[in-house]
C-alpha cells in the first residue's frame, strides 16, 4: 500500500512526532511504501537541524534524516508554516533576507500541493496530532 | 493537475477560529487544494462551527481576521460546506449566525446558491463515511 503520513505537531512537545515515525517504520518493515512525511503547523518543527534534546533520550530529527537517507522516504516542511515558525533552508534564508538556515538533512521545503497531492496519489493518508 | 481519478477530499473543521492556529492554516490547505480539481467538501463540527460565525472581530486580540476568506471558498468550486446541526445547538446558534456564503452555479445561468448545508449527526457520519480522504483540522 502507497502511504501519506501528515504531521501536525512539534517533536517532545507532543506525541504525534514519535508515533508518526514509529507507523512509518512499522509500514516499511511490512513492505509498504511510504510515498511522503508532509510536516505543517507546529508539525515543521521536527525539521530544525538546531535542536539539542538531552543525550540519554531520542533525537526525533536525527531519526527522521535516517529514515530518509536508509529508504528513501521524502521529508516534506510546508513552506507557509515554516516561515511562520522560523524554519528555512538556504534558499529561504536569502530570499527572505535571514542570516542563517536550519533545515535538516533529508528534509526539504515545498508547498502545500505537495499534501494535497499525497493525499491524491496515497491509498492512505495517515494524519498524527490532537 | 492530478491524471487520475476525481477524489472524495473533506475537510472536517473541529476547532475556534481563534485559540490556536488550525482553523487558518486549515483553511489554507483547501484554498491550495482546490487547484487540484477533486471534489472537496467541507465540514464543522464542535467549536469549527464557530469558524462561519457571521461579524468576527479580531481587532482587540491583534490577530488577524481571516474569516472574509471563507467567502472566496465559492470562487474556488468549494460550495459544500456541511454543518453539524448538533453542533450550533449545543452552542446556541442557528443558520442565521453564520456567514451568507454563496456560490454561482454556471450550469444554472450562474444563479446564487447557499454553499452551507445543516446536516445532523448521523448524515455528517454518512458523509465522512462516503470520504476517499478526510483532513483534520
């Protein structure tokens, strides 16, 4: 099965992030395709390469660049809530006159077609949040 | 833009227009979405109901009022918009404190219709049910 998961709420703050991971993991194992990770409202927070969680506990970021990098898996942060929310990649940066980026590797910033298309293309898709 | 298919898309709206930020950013979803030529629902239930409230003034919170936006939602074929009747009960409203929202039917010489369908609770679950995908917001 061709899969969509919608995150919607930031990594440690809320539960969504780790279970969303977790479904996307248990999917590959099963031999299901898991077609996009599309990231919005608070959701976009799981892509900052800047967040340092205590060593003795999970990096929720660095988990999800591993997912991406292992089977391909593509990281998608809404551009609108990103900006919003402080997330930008090198392109943004500039464009927006910001001196640093953040975005994380594996992740990549695009618009809100790129959900409305998972959400066409999947057989499922999966929403994580409240 | 999409090859296959027209889908069923709903848009289920749960929650305040203001409070937190799903309502507007839910809202953005369908404006973007309707670019995709599926056929798009929309529905409130709870406090989204609150959502189509008629006169919203955001001015003493500093937030700004997005609900005009709601009345594009024709010009964008979205003219279903379905509101649990239980709901406006539950908080004391009626069709008449909602937004006029209309929409121009061009295969009826562009006449005026109401794109806001009270239904109850048993005919929203009938509708979800009828859904190929539902967005939560």
């Amino acid at each position: 099965m061709k899969i969509g998961l919608l995150v919607n709420e930031g990594p440690y703050q809320h539960q969504a992030a780790d279970t969303a991971f977790q479904f996307a993991q248990a999917a590959i194992e099963k031999g299901h395709e898991v077609f996009r990770v599309f990231f919005y409202h608070d959701g976009v927070n799981n892509g900052t390469r800047l967040a340092t969680p205590p060593q003795d506990d999970r990096h929720i970021q660095r988990r999800w660049t591993a997912l991406a990098e292992a089977h391909g898996v593509d990281l998608v942060v809404c551009v609108a809530a990103a900006q919003r929310r402080g997330i930008c990649d090198p392109d943004e940066a500039k464009r927006n006159g910001k001196d640093a980026d953040n975005i994380a590797p594996g992740f990549r910033i695009s618009g809100l077609g790129q959900l409305v298309e998972a959400a066409i293309e999947c057989d499922r898709l999966v929403t994580f949040g409240d | 833009m999409s090859a296959g298919p027209r889908k069923k898309l709903m848009y289920l709206n749960r929650r305040a227009p203001g409070g937190t930020i799903y309502a507007v950013e839910g809202l953005e979803v369908v404006l973007i979405g309707a670019a995709f030529d599926q056929d798009v629902c929309m529905a409130f239930v709870g406090d989204g109901v609150y959502q189509l409230k008629a006169g919203q003034d955001t001015s003493d919170s500093g937030v700004k009022n997005f609900s005009p936006a709601y009345r594009a939602l024709g010009d964008y074929d979205v003219n279903r918009l379905y509101v649990e009747r239980e709901s406006l009960e539950e908080r004391g409203l009626g069709v008449d404190d909602l937004m006029p929202l209309t929409w121009e039917d061009e295969d009826d010489d562009w006449a005026e219709k109401p794109s806001i369908h009270v239904v109850d609770r048993a005919e929203l679950a009938r509708l979800i049910d009828a859904q190929d995908v539902v967005f939560n917001f």
